[in-house]
C-alpha cells in the first residue's frame, strides 16, 4: 500500500486534464504524447510512427531498482494515455527475471485505485486477471530464463491508466560478477523512459560495467551469466546513448533516459532490449560479510585466493538423432575448449548414448595429459547422432565409473566428483518414468559426487532434469533453442570448473539463531558465492560466534570469529540510509518511487531471509518423496509467498478490474463509503460471530485460502468462539490517536502521538512478568485537504510477543495475520478463522478486526481499517484496544501499559491576573496541563469525552518520546528507567 500511497498524488495530476483528439499524418498533434523534448525537434519519421499508433500511448515508463546488500528491489511506473473517445484496451506487459518474485501491483484508473491481492493457488489453476506466467506450467518453455507479467485493462475513453509494479531479485554471484539486468521492451515508443539504478554495498563495489543494450527475445541473468567468460565483451564497452554513472562514497547511482528520438535511432519497435550492470565487490579472505538489521542477520561467505581442488569429472553427452546439425556443432566446439581448461590433477572421462552407451575410456578415469587431452578430441571429434535416448542407462554408467574410481587407490579424498550433463530430449529408450529414473540416480549416486545437468531446445523435461541435479547436490541449467549452445556450455563449465571448498558448513552460535536456510553445502565454486540467512532469536547478546568449516584439497579449513551484532546493526542500518536517500532523491523517476523502495528496503535483511526460504521450500517440495512430505513444503512455501507478498508457483495475484460502459466512460463507483468499510462491531461483540459470514476451512492443503500448519501449530476452529467480551476504552487508533481509561477515577485522558513513518512504538512492556510485549509500526500518509499537519501516521503492523510459558508471536497488518510458534501460519484478515496454539489465540471476524488471547487473562483486539478504492490520504491501518489486562503485572509499562494500575486526579491551577482556572491532571505526583476533548473510538462508532494532554503527551508519560522507540518490531527490551514503582520524571 505505501508505493501505491506515495504515488497517487503524482499519477492523478496527469489524468485530469481532458487531451483533445489527436490529429493524423502532417498535422499531428504531439501534444497528447507529453514529450520531454520540443516539438519541433521530433523527425517527421517519428511524429508519423506515434500518429498511426492505434493502441493507449505509453506517455511514461519509468523504472526505479536500488540494489542492498545484492538483494534488489525494482519498481515499474507506466502511464498509458487512451487519446480516443472510445474505450481502448491496454496491455501493460513486463519482463521479470525468472529467479525474482513479483511482490506488489497497482493500477489506478479514472483516478481509482485497484490493488492487487496474492492468494494461494487453487488446485486447478485459472487465469487470474492479473499475473506473471505461471513457472510450474510447463517443462518446455522456450524462454525459461524470463517471465512477462501482464495485465490487459478497457481504459476509457480520454482517460489515462497508471501500472505500479514491484518485484525483488536476489543477485547470484557467477564467474566472479554480479549481473542485474533490466528488460526495456515497451512495445513501442516512449515519450518519457527513465531507468535508474542505486547500487549500495556494505563492502566496496569494484569494477562496475554497463554493457551495450543487449538484444534477444529475453532478459534475466540465469542462461546469460553462463556466457560471460565466453561472449566477448569489450574492456571498457561502450556505454548506452544517455547513460549517467556516478559514485559518491560508494553509492553507485546509473541512469538511462533516452528522449523518442534516441530511443527511435535504436529502433522503432519499442524493443530496446536489456540494460546490464555488472559489478563486484571487495573481500577479505575470513567468515565473510555478515549484515544484521531488525532482528535478522544475512551471511555473505565467498572465500578468494584458495588453490583449486583436483576434480573427477565425466562428460554424459547426448547423440541422439535430434542432436543433428547445429546442436552437436556447438556442443563439440564447447567440449573441444573445455579440455583446454583441465587442470593437471584432473580426471575425467566421456560417455555419449542413445540407443547405446559408449564409453571412451571404459572402466576408468584418465589424468589430465596431451595424450589423453587428444584422444578425448578424437573421440569428440567421432561423435555422430543417431537412434533414441536412454537417459537412465547413461546415469548408471556414468555413475558407476565415478563410484569405481573413487573407491580405487588413486582418488584423492579431498577431490571434488561430478557428472555433466546434457540432452536435448526426453527419454525414450530403456526407462522412461521420471520416478524411476530419479530413484535409480539417487541409489547409484550414493551421495558420492554432484550431478549437474544442461537442457538443450523445447523439447526438453526440464522438471527431471532439475529434480535430479537438486537430488544430487547440482545445479540444472537450460539453453534455448536459438542460442548460442558452445557459449552457454563453456559458460556453464566454468562456473563448476574451479572447485575450491567441499564439505562446507557454517555453523552459529547455539540458541542465538534459528530458522536459519541452507548452512550445508557440498562445493563452492569460485567465482560464486554461499548465501545464508536466519533469525536471531536473542538479540540482547552482544556477539555471534560464526564457525566456518571446509575442505580444500588435502587439507581441512576452520574459519571462525565473533561478530559485534550492535555494530553490524548500526553499520546496515547507515547504508540502508545512505540507499533510500539515494532512491528518494531521483530526479527523472517519480518521487514517490523512490520514497516507496526506500520504505520496503528497510526491512531487507528479513526480505533475503523471506526469499531464500521460499526457494529453499520450493526446492525441498521439488525433490519430496512422499506426498506427505511434498504438502508440508508446499504449506511452508504458501505460507512464506503470503508473509512476503510474493508472487511464486504456488500463489497467484489477483486484481479486479474497472468496468467501462459502452460509451466508453467508466461506471460509477460502488456505493460503499469508507466509514461503512471501517466499522466495526458494537463493542461488546467485537470478536463476535454474524449468520453471513462464511467461514475459511484450513485444511492445510494447496487451494485452499490459507495454508496452515493446522496438525502441528494448534486447533482451528470453523467459527470465533461466540461470546461476549467488553473491553476498555484503553487504546492507540486513527492517527494515532491514544485513549486511557481510569475506572476507578472514573476519567478517560487521552493524547496524541506524532511520530514518524518506520518508527516501532512500544505499546504495552511486560516482558519480565507475564512475558507480553506489543509493539506497532506506524506508516505515513499526506495528510487531507484543509489539514494544519504535514503527514499523518497510522499503524500499518502490531506485533503481540509472548515469552511464557515458550516464545510465539502474532503479527497482524490489514491484509494478514502472521502466527508463529513452533511453526508459522499465515492468515487472510478476509477470512472468519479462529486458531489456538495453547501460548496464544488468534480470532478473525473477516475484514472487521482480530482478537488475540494470552494464557486466558490477557487480550487485546485490533480493528481492521480498510479501503476499498483510498484517496490519496487514506491508507489501510490498524487500530489497538486492551480488552483484557488482568494478566499483565503491576510493572506492566509502555505507552499505554504504564496507565494500567495508576490512578489520577483532576485539578484546577488558579487563575493568574485574567486568566480563567486551568484543568490539571495528577499523575504521578505530576501536574500535566489538560484540555476538554471529545474523541470518536471504535471506527467511529462511540464518543468518549476526555482530558487531552498536549506536546506528545509531555509530563503525561514517564520519560520522552524517544524512550519508546523500539529498534525492531520484536524488541522486547525493558524499559529504560527501571520499573514502574521506581520511576520519577
């Protein structure tokens, strides 16, 4: 909601003016295409390629990435203008790379808004309005290393149509470099593209390239980093027309904003192709770089200057008749250079089948000499395709020389083993079932060695050849058709062609991590890197202990150190700063692209931990051996794309669509006011329970609206408990505006907070006793036309952290509920759920509010303020209210936990000269000047009057605003002064 928030005022100025109907041929008017340079300076060339364009014109693409820490966060702005009276249809379409997650889309039309929405996938997948290809539809796909969100939406007539898309990408580092790619194909041309890039690293970025716009059907770094030792690529090539690179301490900022006639002199197509920055970083030879932020730690480890490990290697290459002519051309020439790489202490051996397995060296693997290195070309040279495919004969051959020779007297047992290989096909000769070939590869693999396999063209099974590299410890590669195969080959080989660990782990220190990913890894590469994230669990401890473990050739390697985590939080945090200064301050993009990436990045350490999850439980889901096995990792995998928005296989986005009548206007917009939106229940019912609302079933399987770890994490229930709960006036709402009620001095104050958007507010401290914290994130909005304020702030998420009797929490925002004990469940705030997970209970009356329950003694309910189609000021938020606090101790403190079990009085300061007697609230042995109020609670539906506190409610809390600032949103430090019995202002 914030990128569509901080952009909505920039995208509605454009819509509403009413552009004239365009003229044609020499009379056309350019006005319509909101050129960034003089009319009179467009080619009579160009103005008639933009007068004959019958589709909405794209009057701007601009695309914002700023890259942390090489996790890269990228946001798409186009507006698309329909000149004609008519409605038009407009595509919006996108290429992704394949490895990034889609993780927000906006339209806005006519001036509304419509908000995209992931959901898990159904069992039988539909076609969604709104979606990126789906990844799992087929094993062929001709361009697997790229997907193309699209989005095709009726604009009326005169109208104009603004598309916000937001994706994230973790870079992989292959052959020493890192590559971000950006496709800019809009189809047409542009009056105003603008690409702007900020690249931020916590160590120095070196040898930063943009390479000339490549062309190609596709973008995405997974095939074309293959080929970057292969493709010829100048020293220093030159760069783009319009290219800007500028570096100021580290902040590296690219741009690319080639006005319609730059853009026209590349081509008139509107396919300009891919932007590609490739760059690298410095490090030392040590545990690696280690960045911790908000409760959450990501581990860089890519170790230079070790000596390479002697591999085994054998080459399974496929001569089927379907590897006539081009194919095996290129896969020749890549072998022919691959043996000039071998190293001395080097094995390898070839294998080629078909119908038949041949094999140049039976029973063996040769060492590295030029007597071998020519027989091998010969043997090469020879290869002639002809007859079937028998895949399953080929990896038990392959399989069984390894094996043999690692058993023999001449392996090395620090070498690294592994099979290459590659095929153009399915199989069709001998066994031909997946399931069976997989099982005979794992039972023949032995988990000795790697498998890593290559597909060649469309006709290829794509999910074999990926489960049995993921089985077996490798990676799978494709090649299109039309690509360069020797290129990609030769690239692939020399990514695993220079082992220099085996048997790596990394461990942390115990009790201070968890949910930590993949911390086991059978080779590292070089040129590549580990990547690992978690969990910190204690985040008072001062260090973390990180031990490295590995082998390098004939010797064992230990790496260990204690990281300062106060340091490394301090040190992300001042360049997560440095980068959404940065992104804030583009000058071509919108503004509030920049402002809307910066907000998200913040939290980015945890987003790496949310995406390498992801593709952790996808990979476990891929290579399951039971059904059983297979569903918990599709429930894991759902339920992390739901925490994190992603768009992934198992999930798609759904968004509605404007509806245009027939003359070509759109229709009115539906009769639900915001305040209708927002109510809620009377308080006395509001965990309660409606005859129309229809209840989520969580059955924990794929399809349904939530997965769940509904067997391991608790009960769920169809219904909420029915039963009547009062609770307390005491609460945080609106902007935030903070009510505390004193029974027993039968008083009610209240006070505002004007904080700033990202600030953590502590709400309610009593960790040490009953072991509850909550705390609330607040996120910023303009404030209303006529307002006095700037900004206003709302609480976008509350998080509730239990201790005892074991630690769990639930984190709630307007869309979601997140329950996390043992394991996590996420939970749509639409659907009417309640789950118990004996530390905490959470209960949904769907898209009204959330009751959670503690031990039975304790519980708060949070109201659920939604939009449907928001103004630019209105953002979905979250209201507090205490329904039960008997179970929180005496020494309870925060914003509103402090009031819980003190007692006030009200009194009059007299009146000085003339000046009329002035209310007084005693507190605390404090006297805090007051004024009368009257304040709306429960989504309007009741007044309280009450004693206003002016100046952030100075003198009315102990200490200052800033003592209630949390660093993160699971901060359960104690408050800073002592208890409450013990403080004094």
């Amino acid at each position: 909601m914030l990128l569509l928030a901080l952009l909505l005022r920039f995208s509605l100025l454009g819509a509403q003016g009413q552009p004239e109907e365009p003229q044609f041929e020499d009379d056309v008017d350019l006005s319509d295409f909101d050129l960034d340079i003089a009319p009179r300076r467009v080619p009579r060339q160009v103005k008639t390629i933009l007068a004959k364009e019958t589709k909405p014109l794209i009057q701007e693409l601009s695309i914002k990435t700023t890259i942390i820490s090489r996790y890269a966060f990228t946001a798409v702005h186009c507006a698309m203008l329909n000149r004609h009276s008519a409605a038009s249809e407009g595509v919006f379409q996108f290429q992704i790379p394949a490895e990034a997650y889609v993780s927000n889309f906006t339209m806005i039309i006519g001036g509304r808004v419509y908000q995209s929405e992931v959901r898990p996938k159904e069992k039988r997948v539909k076609q969604e309005n709104g979606k990126a290809k789906n990844k799992e539809s087929s094993d062929t796909s001709p361009e697997p290393e790229v997907e193309v969100f699209r989005m095709a939406v009726n604009i009326p007539g005169k109208n104009r149509a603004i598309f916000l898309l937001m994706y994230e990408e973790l870079l992989q580092r292959r052959l020493g470099r890192y590559e971000h790619v950006t496709s800019l194909r809009p189809l047409q041309l542009v009056s105003r593209l603008n690409l702007d890039v900020t690249i931020v690293d916590h160590s120095a970025i070196t040898d930063l390239q943009v390479l000339p716009l490549r062309k190609g059907k596709s973008s995405g770094s997974a095939n074309t980093a293959t080929g970057l030792k292969a493709s010829k690529i100048p020293a220093k090539p030159e760069l783009p027309i319009t290219t800007v690179i500028k570096n100021e301490r580290n902040v590296w900022k690219i741009t690319f904003s080639p006005n319609i006639v730059q853009q026209a002199k590349i081509t008139t197509s509107g396919i300009l192709g891919d932007f590609v920055i490739r760059y690298d970083v410095q490090r030392d030879m040590g545990i690696g770089d280690i960045q911790v932020l908000n409760g959450h730690f990501v581990h860089y480890f890519a170790p230079k200057d070790l000596p390479a490990v002697p591999k085994n290697v054998v080459f399974v290459i496929d001569t089927s008749a379907s590897m006539l002519g081009t194919k095996i051309r290129q896969t020749k020439d890549a072998l022919f250079t691959i043996l000039r790489d071998l190293r001395p202490g080097d094995h390898f051996n070839f294998i080629s089948f078909s119908n038949r397995i041949k094999v140049w060296q039976p029973n063996r693997l040769v060492p590295v000499t030029p007597l071998n290195i020519r027989d091998a070309k010969k043997f090469i040279y020879m290869l002639m395709p002809t007859g079937g495919t028998n895949i399953d004969d080929a990896i038990q051959t392959g399989s069984s020389l390894l094996r043999d020779y690692l058993s023999g007297p001449d392996s090395s047992p620090n070498s690294v083993s592994l099979i290459i290989f590659l095929t153009d096909g399915r199989p069709t000769v001998g066994e031909i079932q997946s399931t069976s070939i997989l099982g005979n590869a794992r039972s023949a693999v032995q988990e000795k060695f790697c498998i890593f396999t290559i597909g060649i063209g469309n006709d290829v099974d794509y999910r074999l050849l990926e489960r049995m590299a993921l089985d077996n410890c490798g990676m799978m590669r494709r090649i299109r058709e039309d690509a360069d195969a020797s290129a990609m080959l030769k690239g692939f080989y020399d990514e695993i062609g220079t082992p220099l660990l085996s048997d790596i782990r990394v461990n942390y220190t115990e009790d201070s991590v968890s949910y930590v990913t993949q911390n086991l890894f059978s080779n590292y590469f070089n040129g590549s890197e580990i990547i690992i994230a978690g969990k910190l669990t204690n985040q008072s401890t001062e260090s973390l202990r990180v031990q490295v473990t590995a082998s390098n050739n004939d010797r064992s390697i230990i790496l260990e150190s204690d990281v300062p985590l106060r340091h490394r939080q301090i040190e992300t945090e001042k360049h997560v700063k440095a980068a959404t200064a940065a992104m804030a301050a583009g000058a071509k993009t919108p503004q509030g692209l920049g402002i809307a990436l910066g907000s998200i990045a913040e939290d980015f350490v945890e987003r790496v931990w949310g995406f390498l999850s992801v593709k952790e439980e996808l990979r476990s889901r891929l290579r399951s051996q039971t059904s059983k096995e297979r569903d918990d990792h599709t429930q894991q995998a759902t339920n992390l794309s739901l925490t994190y928005n992603f768009l992934t296989p198992l999930t798609n986005m759904v968004v509605e669509k404007p509806e245009v009548l027939a003359d070509g206007s759109m229709a009115p917009a539906p009769t639900v006011t915001p305040a209708a939106v927002e109510a809620a229940s009377p308080a006395n019912d509001l965990p309660g329970d409606t005859d129309d609302e229809k209840p989520e079933k969580l059955d924990g399987k794929p399809g349904s609206q939530t997965s769940s770890q509904s067997n391991k994490i608790g009960k769920v229930g169809r219904r909420p408990v029915k039963k009547s709960i009062t609770i307390s006036k005491t609460s945080a709402d609106g902007d935030p505006h903070f009510v505390v009620e004193f029974p027993l001095s039968k008083l009610t104050v209240c006070f505002n907070i004007n904080g700033e958007p990202g600030h953590v507010l502590r709400l309610v401290s009593d960790h040490k006793h009953s072991g509850v914290t909550v705390n609330g994130k607040l996120i910023g909005a303009p404030a209303p036309p006529g307002s006095h304020k700037q900004q206003r702030t709302y609480f976008s998420t509350i998080t509730i952290v239990a201790d005892h009797p074991k630690r769990a929490y639930i984190e709630v925002t307007p869309k979601k509920v997140i329950l996390d004990g043992r394991d996590r469940i996420v939970l749509p705030c639409h659907s009417t759920v309640t789950v118990d997970s004996g530390v905490l209970s959470v209960a949904i009356v769907g898209n009204l509010n959330v009751t959670v329950t503690v031990g039975g003694n304790i519980s708060f309910v949070i109201l659920l303020h939604q939009y449907k189609n928001p103004a630019p000021y209105q953002r979905d938020h979250l209201g507090f209210y205490i329904g039960n606090s008997k179970g929180l101790s005496r020494n309870c403190h925060g914003l509103l936990g402090q009031f819980l079990y003190e007692e006030v009085g009200l009194a009059e300061l007299p009146a000085q000269g003339d000046t009329t007697p002035s209310p007084v609230l005693k507190v605390k042995n404090r006297s805090v000047p007051v004024v009368h109020k009257s304040r709306r609670i429960y989504s309007g539906t009741q007044s309280v009057d009450c004693w206003f506190a002016r100046n952030n409610a100075a003198k009315l809390i102990d200490g200052q605003y800033e003592d209630y600032l949390m660093s993160h949103m699971f901060d359960t430090g104690d408050w800073p002064q002592g208890t409450n019995s013990a403080r004094q202002l």
